[in-house]
C-alpha cells in the first residue's frame, strides 16, 4: 500500500535564474557600506551583470522587517529582510508583482554559522510570503568559498572573478573609509571631504567597471595580487584627499567601532547613525573595517584546521595552505594601504586578537564576531588605538550577548578601559546614545589631558605649536600622515611632531 | 611534573584522583551528555559519587546564589547558570574541587552525517565565559574557594577531536593524566552515552507499542534538552503525562531501521530526501544540531499515528528557535496533528495559565485523539513495526 506523506510543508527552493536572462534580470543585494555596494555594483556590470543596492535601510525597514519575519529575531535580519521588503513593496506598487518577480533576484551572504546568520533564509523566506512574493528569487551564498560555481540556475557564476573583484572592492573602500574617518573630524571646510570620498567612490566604481579580464580561474587572483591597477586608483584618490586642507592640532577622542558584522559596518539608521553622530559630538571614529572581518575567517578555517594536525594525514599541509593565503590577503591589504601612503589603519594581527582575548574567550566560540570583540576592545586599549570602544550589539543577538557578559571579566581587570556596549533595537536610540555620551565625556576629558601631556612635554604652548604648523603647510594636508609618538590622539602624536620637527 | 602531581596551592591539583570533587552545572547541552561526562571523570578514576551536579533550575538557586552575579541579559537557559555556578562554589556541604563547566561547541546527534552541520547554539557554547566572568569581575570567587574552574572547549560531534581537548584543559587539574587514558576515557563516554540513548530509544519504542496495542494516544516534546529541566521547561510534559498520556521527547525517539523505513521509506524512493534524517526538504539551513533535532522530531510526529498531539518548548528571547516557529508548526499539523505551543517560557512557571492550557490539551486529545490515529495509520504502509 503506498503511503500518504504529510507534504504540507516544503523549505523555500527559488526558481532557476537561468543564464539566458542575466540581461533582463538585475541582481539585488545590499549590507555593506554605500562605498562597498557602489563599487559592488560596478564589478557586476564588469562582468556582465545587471545588478544594484538596495536603498540605505532605515527604521521603516526594521518595523516591516519585524512585521513580516518575526519580532523577536535579532535587529539585523529585520533590517536586511525589511529592507529587502520595502523595495519590492514599492517596486510592486510601480510594476506588480509579476514584474517583479521576473525582473528582479536577490543575492546575500548568509548561508553558514551557528547563530542567525544560518538561518536569514527562513526570515527572508517569511517575509516573501507575507508580502505574496512567494515566488520572487533570492539566493544565498556561503561567505568563506571563493569559487562556489555557477549558482541559481547558471544565472549568477559565484567564480573567483566575481568573488576576488568583490574581496578587492571591500578591501579598497575600506582603506578609503579609513582615510575619509581619519580627515572629516579636522577638514577646514566643512563638506569637502565628503565630496572628496564621493568623488573617489565614483572613480573607483568606473576603474571596477573597466577592470581587464584576466581569465576565470587562478590567473585572477594572481593578476589582483601583483598588478598596479587598484593602487595606482588608490594613488588617485589619495591626490584628491591633497586638496583636504585639515586642522589636526586639537584634542579629539579616538571612538573603536567593535560589534556584530552588520550593525557596524553599515553606517545610519541601523546603528542609530553612531558614526555620524559621534563625529557631531567631537570624536574621531575609528571604523570597523570589513577586512578585519575576511582576516577573521582565515583564522577560523586555520584553526579548525589546526585541531587535526597530528590526527588527519594532511592537516599540516592544508593549514600550510591557508596560513600562505592568509598571509597575501594581509600582504595585499597592507599595499592598498600604503597607496594611501599608510595613513588608513592596520588590520589588528589575527593572533594578537586571539591571544588578547584568551582569558576570558575561547577562540573557537563560534558565532558573530567570536573573540574578536574581547580581542579588538583590548587591543585598541592596549595598544594606544583608541581612547574608548563603542560596541554596537544587535537585540536579540546570540553570540553578541555573550561576548558582552564576557566583557564584564575584562573590565574586571582593565577598569580604565572606556567601554561602551549600546544594545541597538532600531528603536531606542535616545537611551543608547545617552549612554554612549557619559562614556564619551570621560573619553574628551582623557583626550584633552592626554593633549595637554604632549604640549607640556614638548615645552610648546597651543599658540606656539599652532605658528609651528601654520609654517609647515605640508602637515596641513589631509594626506600628511601624522607618525605615532605613542599618543592615542592624532592632535597630541602631532604636538609632538611638531616639536621634533623643528628641532631637526 | 612536580606541579601536576603535588599542586601549586589549588586543592584540585593536590588530591589524589579517588578523592576529587568536581561539580558540574546542570545546565544547557550538560541535559543532553550528562552520561558522557559522568562515564568519563569515573573512567579517569575519579568516584562517581564524588560526581556533583547542580540542582536543577529554580528561581531560588538564583536568588540564593547567582544575585549579583549576572553579566548578560538573555534567555533563561544562559541567564540561570549563574546561579548553578554559585550553588557549586558557595553552596555544597562539601567543596568541590573542580568546577567543571565544558563548552560545547557541537554536539553528538542521530542526525550526525545527515546536515550541514552540528553545532551548538552560540550561548550554548559560550555560556560558560559569560558566566565565569560574573564570578571573576570584582574578584576570582573560585581562587577564593580554592576551586579549580575548567571549562574546555569541546567539539562532541568530532570524537576525534575530544581526547586531545579534554586532556589538554584537564592535565593540570588532575594528577598524572596521560593523553592515552583519556582517550580510553573518552571512549567510554561515547559508549555511556550511546548506551544511554540506545536504551531511551528503546523504552520509547516501548510506549509507541503499547500505544499501538491499545490504539492510544501519546504526546511528543519538540524541545532543547534543557527543557526537561523542571525550572526551564515548567514540567508542562509531567502534566500532560498526569492526565493519562505518555510523552515522548524529540532526542529519544527510536531511530530504528524498520520504524524509519515505515515513516520515510516512500519519500526515499521517490527521490525526496536522501535518508530518514535527510530535513533538507524542510530544511535547509540544518547547522545547529538541536534545532535540527526539534525538525526532525517535527516530521517524524506528523507521521507517528498515535503521537496524536505535539507540544513546543521555546524559551522567552531564544534567537534560536523563532524562525522554526511557522515550519514546525506547518510540518506538524500537516498531518492533521494536534500543536500547541509554549513559547516563552521564562523564570516563572505561569502556573495559572499553564493549568488551563494543559486542560485545553487534555480536551483535545481526549476528544479527536483516536480520530487522528486512525487517519494518520491510513497514511502509512503495512506491516506496521509497532504491531507486528
Ligand atoms: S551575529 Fe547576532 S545579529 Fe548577527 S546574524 Fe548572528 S545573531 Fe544576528
Ligand atoms: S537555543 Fe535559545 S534558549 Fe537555548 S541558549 Fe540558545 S538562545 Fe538560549
């Protein structure tokens, strides 16, 4: 007797986005900063694609996202699948819904780990149904595989091209982050960095966009690893920051953006707008890089790798294998850099991270941004990075709550670490961000003496080491780089140079 | 040497093996290995009955213990271990020596090689440096009480990893530990543990049998372990077995080839899953190893007949179990299978409410249980392995 099989329920399984309809089809995706996803979209038309970000998500898209999906799911998947929502609402009201879903795919990380990260598919899934889209195409990739094949049908060729063109997208919009950060708080006219970064961002978008193709397979890694093209656009940009003029000689606070993945990456609404906000306030920003982030999953793959050394015969080669990829990514991360001329940060090392964290988190804690926010925190504190950490902690985060209790023991023993953990709900901004201010406070005042101590030990005073500067119109570009004397504050290390300076 | 055989000022490392204590909070995925872990510390030569666990969960062992020493503001499960970990430390007659606290970061699973993956949830693995760090922040509670704190981390689902993890963290700890004894030791905690769960299987197929005799109903628990601890879950399943039905529990239902064969073998043979524990129709993002477990338990409820009734656990603020919400329940009652759900279960046992819904599925069951049985046996083939 044949059975009757309870079938009333089925995962979603998107239809096929076949090859023949790339030209009719545009990718949507999104949850990066708008400098990543503008260069983004010009690699996919660099390939061949029709492709573009989602609008910046805003606080209608964290309400929809929770109306749709579920309320008590943590803040980011209610952005991503609330953002993702709104736009085919809208789009659905301009051209139904049967366009829709015809003229439009969604593509998003997410297709791995142990918190919701793994499970975005079942939110998005929910909020398709909600809105009658049920049909509509969405496709999830795992983020740590360089060369996933053709995906969705053949529609999209998850292929090192793409992958490796998108790894050097990030990695270069982050170093223009890091500049841009570095030149705001101290530009003279207000606005002209903005424009400045804006200009690069689209300069950038058009050197992707044209990048020469340079086969599918290992040529194009080793083409974007040796080749002069990305620096010598980065060289460009840098003599656009030139004509940045800044006024560096004051006492600003250093603010380490650590937290979960998206809420502190994406700049706005779903991080209460902190950079923008804490720069208002008079702090330098230091951001969180997406690179940090890459750096972070070699060091997974190596250690669970590491685990079989001495139990599976090619462990050794194997964690060989990945520690020299490691190793170029860093390599080629640290020559972007330096096309800025070393003026964006470094990557924290990966094992100082580790070992930083060791007391009070293992490293193989799986989820989120693992030990990486003990690690980050103590090594901004530590190494004289920053005056104080704001950590960005999503509602309803799984790892993130633990690394946050975590930090209580850290604090135990570290109780002048400035420390600012702001639970981020979308929805209660006044609170987060008046807790963020009463931490910021002592963060000036740390600044302000920490100044105070340069100008001091110089024997300069304000006025003096202002005359100085003011003779050296070099240093009052926004692409001079302040060298390190061992202050936190770009303002005191260039006190201090500026006292060497002229004894020389 | 000298060191790991006399000490250094902690008594965890001056006694000898026979008369260490070593508590261990009974907590998180400790419900779901607990055989383990036992099996494993007597096999090293450590008395079993010098094996202490916490009591379980109550709001009183939070208050008595855990006041003050909270770091995080989350689920129920993560939040009361506090209050394990201060039970052990300042409240045992006789003092622990070693308060042992593993983290687990994937679990052993009847679905092992059939998913993506078998991890903890983040808290789970993590539980135990959050809560460590409540007992250390001002000053180190365990230092103070001369205890050893050990919390290793452990990948359950990769055995091999394990003995090289546990003799790593324990060396220390426990007087002359060689690496080859605790991989002996190690064996036999797997093999405690799969006795355990081979004999919990088999007492299920038991009542599915009486069940099937009697052509009876029986209720089914789709929960995380840690819900059969009385303070977490509430004991809602001791009050539905009060009125006369037997309950089973998700991790414990019997796998055995012909009972699978009889609930899955046609999806098999038309191509739609690869295996009895194949969830990937349902689905797809099988990497926490007790969510896919509570899937699982999902889709073999909606076949079993006389599981005429299925209950949900979650925990209030579980990130882990809301997006299982509407496929369990989709999955269940696709069946014609009775689902209720108790999704924010929390500190306190709402005991009012708790009361009338236990009545409302005493009702239910009582009234369309036997209907249920008799339409979801029609749906399956012959000969049925609980009869024959
Ligand atoms: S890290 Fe936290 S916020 Fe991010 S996806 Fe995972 S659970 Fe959500
Ligand atoms: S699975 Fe849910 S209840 Fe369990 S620890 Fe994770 S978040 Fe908490």
């Amino acid at each position: 007797m044949s059975q009757v099989r309870p079938i009333g329920y089925k995962a979603y399984s998107p239809r096929p986005f076949l090859k023949k309809d790339r030209e009719k089809v545009e990718i949507l995706f999104g949850g990066l900063s708008w400098r990543a996803e503008n260069v983004l979209q010009a690699l996919f038309e660099n390939l061949g694609y029709l492709a573009r970000p989602l609008p910046p998500p805003t606080r209608e898209d964290l309400m929809l996202g929770r109306e749709l999906a579920d309320i008590g799911q943590c803040c980011p998947t209610s952005f991503t699948a609330g953002n993702l929502a709104n736009f085919l609402r809208t789009e659905t009201d301009r051209i139904g819904p049967d366009a829709v879903v015809e003229n439009y795919v969604y593509l998003t990380a997410g297709a791995c780990g142990a918190c919701r990260f793994g499970q975005y598919r079942q939110s998005y899934e929910l909020a398709l149904r909600g809105l009658g889209l049920d049909s509509f195409r969405m496709f999830l990739l795992a983020q740590d595989e360089l060369d996933q094949g053709e995906i969705a049908g053949g529609g999209i060729e998850m292929n090192m091209p793409l992958t490796i063109g998108a790894l050097w997208a990030v990695l270069c919009t982050d170093v223009l982050q890091s500049l841009e950060y570095q030149t705001r708080p101290y530009e003279v006219t207000k606005g002209q960095t903005d424009k400045v970064v804006r200009e690069s961002v689209d300069f950038l978008c058009d050197k992707f966009r044209k990048r020469p193709y340079r086969g599918k397979k290992l040529g194009v890694l080793v083409w974007h690893l040796t080749t002069n093209y990305f620096v010598d656009a980065l060289r460009e940009v840098f003599d656009r920051f030139k004509a940045i003029e800044v006024d560096r000689l004051q006492a600003k606070p250093v603010v380490k953006i650590t937290g979960e993945f998206y809420i502190q990456t994406v700049e706005g609404a779903p991080s209460y707008d902190i950079h923008a906000w804490l720069e208002n306030e008079g702090s330098e920003v230091y951001p969180a890089a997406v690179a940090t982030w890459f750096d972070y999953l070699f060091r997974i793959r190596a250690q669970a790798i590491a685990e079989y050394v001495g139990i599976k015969p090619r462990a050794r080669i194997e964690l060989a294998r990945i520690k020299g990829l490691h190793y170029l990514y860093g390599w080629a991360y640290n020559r972007l850099r330096a096309a800025l001329r070393n003026i964006p940060h470094e990557m924290p090392s990966q094992s100082e991270l580790r070992r930083l964290a060791a007391p009070y988190y293992h490293h193989r804690l799986q989820g989120g941004e693992g030990d990486m926010l003990i690690g980050k925190a103590l090594w901004a504190h530590l190494r004289n990075k920053a005056h104080m950490i704001c950590e960005l902690s999503p509602y309803g985060c799984l790892p993130n709550t633990m690394s946050v209790g975590a930090m209580a023991g850290v604090l135990g023993d570290h109780p002048d670490l400035l420390y600012a953990p702001l639970e981020v709900k979308g929805d209660a901004e006044v609170h987060a961000l008046s807790r963020c201010q009463m931490v910021l406070t002592e963060a000036k005042k740390r600044a302000k003496s920490e100044f105070e101590a340069a100008l001091e030990q110089s024997g300069l005073t304000l006025e003096m080491a202002r005359e100085r500067l003011d003779a050296m119109p070099e240093m009052k570009k926004a692409t001079y780089h302040v060298p390190g004397h061992g202050w936190v504050g770009i303002g005191a290390n260039l006190v201090t140079e500026l006292a060497r300076e002229s004894g020389r | 040497m000298w060191r790991t055989w006399f000490g250094t000022g902690h008594s965890g490392s001056a006694r000898p093996r026979s008369e260490l204590r070593v508590g261990i909070p009974r907590t998180l995925n400790v419900w779901s290995t607990h055989q383990f872990w036992v099996a494993f510390f007597a096999a090293l030569g450590l008395q079993p009955s010098r094996i202490v666990f916490s009591s379980n969960t109550s709001e009183e062992q939070g208050r008595n213990f855990g006041r003050g020493r909270g770091t995080v503001d989350c689920c129920y499960p993560v939040k009361c271990m506090s209050g394990h970990y201060g039970e052990l430390v300042f409240g045992q007659k006789r003092k622990v020596d070693i308060l042992f606290s593993p983290m687990i970061r994937s679990l052993p699973s009847l679905l092992s090689g059939h998913v993506v993956d078998l991890l903890s949830c983040p808290r789970v693995m993590a539980g135990p440096e959050s809560t460590k760090a409540g007992f250390i922040r001002e000053k180190d509670a365990f230092a103070e009480q001369s205890i050893r704190y050990v919390a290793p981390l452990v990948c359950l689902a990769e055995p091999v990893l394990v003995p090289r993890q546990l003799h790593e963290s324990l060396a220390d700890v426990i007087p002359g530990l060689t690496y080859r004894e605790t991989r002996a030791a190690v064996d036999a905690g797997f093999a405690a543990l799969e006795d355990f769960s081979n004999a919990a299987r088999a007492q299920s197929r038991d009542i599915l049998r009486q069940c099937a005799r009697k052509n009876d109903p029986c209720i089914l628990v789709l929960a995380r372990p840690y819900h059969m601890d009385p303070g977490i879950g509430h004991e809602i399943e001791v009050d539905l077995q009060a009125c006369g039905y037997p309950v089973l529990w998700t991790q414990y239902l019997p796998t055995d080839a012909d009972v699978m064969d009889w609930l899955f073998g046609e999806d098999i043979r038309s191509g739609d899953i690869s295996s009895p524990f194949d969830i990937s129709d349902v689905w797809p993002s099988s990497y926490s190893s007790n969510t896919n477990e509570i899937i699982w338990g999902a889709k073999v409820g909606s076949r079993i007949p006389w599981v005429t009734c299925v209950i949900r656990l979650a925990s209030y603020e579980c990130g882990m179990d809301q997006p299982t919400f509407s496929p369990v329940q989709k999955i269940v009652e696709s069946s014609g299978t009775l689902f209720f759900s108790f999704q924010d279960l929390d500190c306190t046992k709402p005991a009012g409410a708790l009361k009338i819904r236990v009545e409302t599925i005493r009702h239910y069951v009582g009234q369309h249980g036997k209907r249920i049985i008799t339409r979801k046996l029609a749906g399956l083939g012959k000969p049925c392995p609980f009869t024959v």
